[in-house]
C-alpha cells in the first residue's frame, strides 16, 4: 500500500539557551534561537487505516505506551480541537536520538500536526491557533511549525522568526548513547535557582532587526547553554566531549538543549571531517553538514 504522505521531521540545536526563570505554573521562561537540521530527520509515512482503528503507530517506541507518544498526542490532541481525526497508520522511522537535547520527538508531532492542518478543510486551525495546540504538546513542538530559524522566548511558543547566516560554516554534532530527561535538568536548574530571575544580556548569533544583522562571532562564549553547569556535573564525559570539539578547531561547541548532544561549529571543512572522525573511531555516533544563509521563515 502506498502511504498518503511521507513527513520529513527535521532535527534542531539551541545554538543559546538561556533560563530566565521558573513560572507559578511550573513552566520555566526561555530565551533560545533555534536552528533547524535538516540533514538529521525522522520520516513518518502516513497510511489510510480501517474506520475505528485511531492512530497506530508503527512500530511503537520500545518503552512507551502510545498515548505517551507525542506523535499520537498531536492526532488526538488535533482531533479534539478541531473534529478532524482520521483513522491512520504513522509508519515512523527515527534517526534522530532520543533524549538527546535534538527535539526529535517534537518535530514528529509538529510533522503531523502539520499534514493534519493541511488535510483538515474548514476544520482547519489558524497558524496562531496551531501554534497554541501545538505549545500544549510540548515547549519545543511550536518551533517545528516555523520552517527556519527562530528565536524563541516564553517556554518556547513565542518565535520570531530570524535571518541567520552561516554559510560557509560546519556543523559536527556528537550525539552519546545518553538519555537525558528535560523534567530532571530543569529540575536541577531549580534546586540551584530557586525562583530567581536572571538578567539576560542578549548575546546571540542574529539580531531581531533585519538592519542589525551579524555574523557569528569566533567567540565560544556566544554560543552557549545554561543547562551545561548542571549536566556536566552529573555526566562529566559530555564535558570531555566538548573540550575534545574544541581541541580539534572547532570555532564553538555546547550543549544542545537539555542534552544529551554535543554540537559544534567549525569554519573549515577538513578540519570538521578530521574532528568528526577522530570522536566517531570513540564509537561515538558523529553527524556532519554544512550551513547556510537563512532567510526569514514566512508562517
């Protein structure tokens, strides 16, 4: 059987990530800019199933029950939006790690939620109303609608989207059999934190005023991660990653989200194929593309 759709659901980087501080409602307040990878993607194929059947997912995730699945918790959250649920197959094939700070269990549900928009007629939600469905999935799902980089304040639902140049830069991300729960990292941060809310000085890669525009910076500091501290210190082999990133070229290296993937950017080619293979002859899974000049999403 041919399936209806064939998603692509790219990967993504923090390339900064700031905690501002912990909501009443439990939820903590960022400020990040999101990239997207989209040589790194999960593909789920989308087949008509037999009236009553839901959404199966096939084959399931080792470990969790489907309605822990996003992928399903964006059908039937839709569903119950909107009206529109049909009775399908996802066929997902992953790639991208789980737990390992890459969103790729968000981008599968922003992949879905997507087709699902699209294929729903006069049910269809308006972008600012996908995006607060999509915002109630998870704080990372709302980039994956954008379509480009985006900076994201809020618990990650408010984007801007921005014009980001890295052309002629590399990117090597290591991605370490590790799993890292983002409760438990923000968990950390809380214990160390408190209630505080931090002052943020807004050193990133791009600026919100398309006059403003900046190249990255050869200084590592721009790129960074306020969850590094505390992962670091309960998984000091990340560090050692990092450190090692760093020792062979590479012009930045951090943490991407709550980890528990090492990325880093290198402004030559040779030298990011040297580093990626040295780290992946460690039985270390080692991916490599290069980058390039964004333009602003339209969403």
């Amino acid at each position: 059987m041919l399936p209806l759709a064939t998603l692509s659901a790219p990967a993504k980087i923090n390339l900064s990530l700031r905690i501002v501080s912990k909501r009443a409602d439990g939820y903590h307040e960022l400020e990040s800019l999101f990239l997207p990878v989209a040589g790194l993607c999960d593909t789920l194929e989308i087949y008509a199933a037999h009236v009553g059947t839901g959404c199966v997912m096939e084959p399931p995730l080792p470990g969790v029950p489907q309605e822990k699945n996003l992928v399903y918790r964006a059908w039937a959250a839709f569903g119950q939006a909107t009206g529109f649920s049909p009775d399908i197959t996802v066929g997902l094939t992953k790639r991208i790690p789980t737990g390992a700070g890459l969103g790729g269990g968000s981008s599968d549900a922003a992949a879905l939620l997507l087709w699902l928009n699209g294929e729903a007629g006069s049910k269809a939600l308006s972008p600012s109303e996908l995006n607060a469905l999509a915002a109630g999935l998870g704080a990372d799902v709302p980039f994956f609608l954008v379509g480009g980089p985006a900076f994201a304040c809020g618990i990650g639902e408010v984007l801007t989207p921005v014009e980001l140049d890295l052309e002629g830069l590399t990117l090597v991300i290591v991605s370490p059999q590790v799993h890292i729960s983002t409760p438990w990292a923000f968990g950390q941060w809380d214990s160390q934190h408190g209630n505080a809310t931090r002052i943020l000085h807004q050193e990133f890669l791009t600026s919100l005023e398309t006059t403003h525009k900046r190249r990255i910076s050869l200084l590592p500091v721009i790129v960074r991660n306020d969850f590094e501290p505390l992962v670091f210190d309960a998984f000091p082999h990340l560090l050692m990653i990092k450190e090692e990133l760093l020792r062979r070229g590479a012009v930045c290296a951090a943490l991407s989200g709550s980890g528990s993937s090492i990325f880093a950017l290198f402004r030559k080619l040779d030298v990011s194929i040297e580093a990626g293979e040295a780290i992946r002859a460690n039985d270390l899974p080692v991916h490599r593309e290069a980058l390039k000049h964004w333009g602003v999403a339209k969403w």
